[in-house]
C-alpha cells in the first residue's frame, strides 16, 4: 500500500534553499527573492510554498528558470554539474530576513 503525501508536506519539499549571489542580494531591495526549487514544481506550488515558509507574506509574481547541466573541470578530470530549477519571487509584505542579513 502506497501513502501519497499530502499536498501541505510536498510544499515543504518544493524549496530547496535560498540562492544568495551578489544579483539576488541586489534584487531583494525590489522585493526578489531566488530560491533553487524542485524541477518538477509549478509556479503556483512555489508561491504556496513561499507564503507556507514565510507566513505574512503575500507572493506578487513567481518566474522559473531552468539551470542545465554544464561540463566543469577540477584538474585533468571533466565533470558534469547538477542541473536545476530556480525561482525568482516577488513578494508583498515585510521582507524576508535570511540568517540575520
């Protein structure tokens, strides 16, 4: 017997984590904040996501970009990097405060 997860516990899946780069630094004065998320996630279950993980937030606008893989080096070995799904949100409400920034 198969136990589907509830739709609740598969948003707490859907954020990886939050991306921190100098452009995501700049975005947040904008109210943008980027996350990398699963690949499979839909625009409407990351801002459920969002609004789950920072309650008194309100979720303006969810763009997605998709992250392929690309060949990297590390000495004479050539490798593959993971790829990946990130989200840009625009949110409404105070601003998100990450590890005490």
């Amino acid at each position: 017997m198969s136990k589907q997860k509830s739709n609740t516990e598969r948003l707490y899946d859907v954020i990886k984590k939050s991306l921190i780069t100098e452009k995501s630094v700049a975005a947040t004065e904008n109210a943008q904040y980027t996350f990398e998320v699963r690949k499979d996630a839909t625009k409407v279950e990351i801002a459920q996501a969002v609004e789950l993980a920072f309650p008194g937030r309100k979720v303006k606008k969810v763009r997605t970009v998709y992250m392929p893989s690309h060949e990297k080096r590390l000495g004479y070995k050539f490798g593959r990097t993971n790829s990946g799904k990130k989200a840009i949100v625009t949110i409404e409400g105070e601003p998100i405060e990450f590890m005490g920034a």
